[in-house]
C-alpha cells in the first residue's frame, strides 16, 4: 500500500549466493526496497518471509514483486511468501515481474496449493487467491511504471541461464542499480551510471573451490559454473568505479558463511579498484540511500 513518501533504503533480506544452507549461516537472495512510498521486493530466495518479518514489516506490506531469474536460490520462497500474505489478510493486488517461464512456476504452486487455496476461500471466505496476484515479464525494451517507480531491465550476462536481468529503479532523483546475478559486464557500466547505491553480485574466487569441494558432486561442474557465471569482487569495484556510483554494496556472495573468509577479505579485492562507500552485505542490513541518506 502505497505510504507517504519516505528515505529510499534496501533492506538485504538474504545475502548468500547458491542455494544451499548451513546451520547458523546467512540465507539465499532476496532484497527489500523501499522507494517512493512503496515497498518492493526484489528476489525470493528461501527465508524471504521470515526476514521480511525480522525487518520489522508484516507481509502485507509488499507492494510488488520482482524476481531477477529462476535459479531457484531467486525464486523458491515465492508462492510460500505470497499465500503467507493472503492468510496474514492481504486486501490489494501483488503484481509479479520476472522473466518469461514466471508463469510456469506461479501455476505450478497454484496446483501444488489447489486444495489448500480452494478450502481457505470457502471455508474461511479469504478473497479469491487468484484475482491478488497477476504475472508479468521483465524486459530491457520496455520499463515499468511501479505508482511512480520507473524500473528498467537490463539483460545481464549469467550462462547458461537465458532470461537474466539486472534492475534499475528510479524515483524522485533517487536510483538504485542491481546486478541480479552475473558475469562482469560493461554495460553495467552506462546502465549504473551515477546509482545512489549500486548491489552488486560478488565472489572471491579463491574461496569458490573450497566450497565446491564442501558440496562433493564429483566433477567440475558446479566451479565452472561459478565462475563464468558470476563476479569476482575486484572486477565489481572497477564496476562500480566506472559508473561512479556514490554507494556500494556487495550481496549474493559466494563464499558465504565460510569462516575463513572474513569482510576484510572482500573489503581487500575491492578497495583497490573502488574508493567509494563499501557495504559488504549481512542478512538484515538496511542501507538507506538518495535525497536524504
Ligand atoms: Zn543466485
Ligand atoms: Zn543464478
């Protein structure tokens, strides 16, 4: 529902990339981000209702969805999420923008919860489940007016995934860039030109074997693709230098949760290249950002 315009912030809801867990450990993707009065959510990686919770909001308070891609650590938490909110008592319609193949995992969870969804509206008289929630695709020819958020699409570069975007929402002067997931590629350069905040993917190379190594599928598989389709942290601080970004933010990180790797260590790769602000992200920080940060 659409507030009295407040200071634009994200709140990284869940900062590991992949989509595995550990005990104790940080949470898949997923970003809140509150801009123009309304409160938006980019990604739903499992976690994603419980830390909307932690960050203080009840569920009903989504305005929209945007979902970046369909690797699952994206996208698993989001019918749970969305049914969540329609029995914690959601009255207004949820837009959902992803890439093509939305749909397919939208009317799957409509028929894993058919006999759930159809009980709740009869039994209960909840309104109909269907007529809260409508699907639409991304695309970086056409951008979308959120009640006064323009958001653009860029298509980013993540093999062998097709339908991959980064995202850039703007609102009264304020911007907010993020890569989505990605390879390091130029044109984040032009598209993240002067962001307030720019969220970028990050990895740390060096860390990856180890953790493919953890995960014991038996080939090389998995650290290829890490590594052709993700950011090493060196070349997101050229990234984020190139665009002049006035703030950074590393999410999606990989390794995430491994002890051995510290904020120092990322803090270390980017530096270098980026002199700017630098938050390395953690479940639950809120980083506001634009006219009054
Ligand atoms: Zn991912
Ligand atoms: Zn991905």
């Amino acid at each position: 529902m659409k507030t009295e315009d407040m200071q634009s912030a994200v709140v990284l809801l869940g900062t590991k990339g992949g989509p595995a867990i550990r005990p104790g450990g940080p949470m898949p993707t997923s970003t809140l981000v509150q801009m123009g009065g309304l409160t938006l959510l980019v990604d739903a990686g499992l976690g994603v209702a419980r830390a909307i919770g932690a960050a203080g909001l009840p569920l009903t308070a989504l305005d929209a969805v945007l979902i970046t891609h369909l690797h699952s650590d994206h996208v698993l938490e989001l019918g749970p999420l969305l049914h969540t909110a329609w029995t914690g008592g959601l009255q207004h319609e949820i837009p959902i923008f992803g890439p093509p193949g939305i749909e397919t995992y939208w009317q799957g969870f409509l028929g894993a919860m058919e006999y759930d969804i159809a009980l709740r509206e009869e039994d209960e008289g909840r309104p109909p489940f269907h007529e809260l929630f409508s699907i639409g695709h991304l695309s970086d020819m056409r951008p979308i007016d959120l009640e006064g958020v323009l958001v653009s699409a860029l298509r980013n570069d993540h093999p062998p995934v097709e339908h991959s975007f980064a995202l850039k929402l703007e609102h009264g002067g304020d911007t907010l860039a993020l890569s989505g997931d990605t390879a390091p590629m130029p044109r984040m350069i032009a598209f993240a030109r002067d962001a307030d905040l720019l969220v970028h993917e990050a990895m740390l190379p060096e860390g990856v074997q180890a953790i493919v190594e953890r995960m014991g599928t038996g080939d090389n598989r998995l650290l290829e693709h890490i590594l052709r389709s993700h950011s090493p942290a060196d070349e997101v601080g050229r990234i984020a230098a190139g665009a002049g970004v006035k703030a950074l933010a590393l999410n999606h990180l990989i390794p995430s949760g491994d002890p051995d790797i510290t904020e120092a260590h990322w803090r270390a790769a980017v530096e270098p290249s980026y002199g700017g602000p630098l938050h390395v992200g953690r479940d639950g920080m809120v980083i506001a950002f634009g006219t009054g940060a």
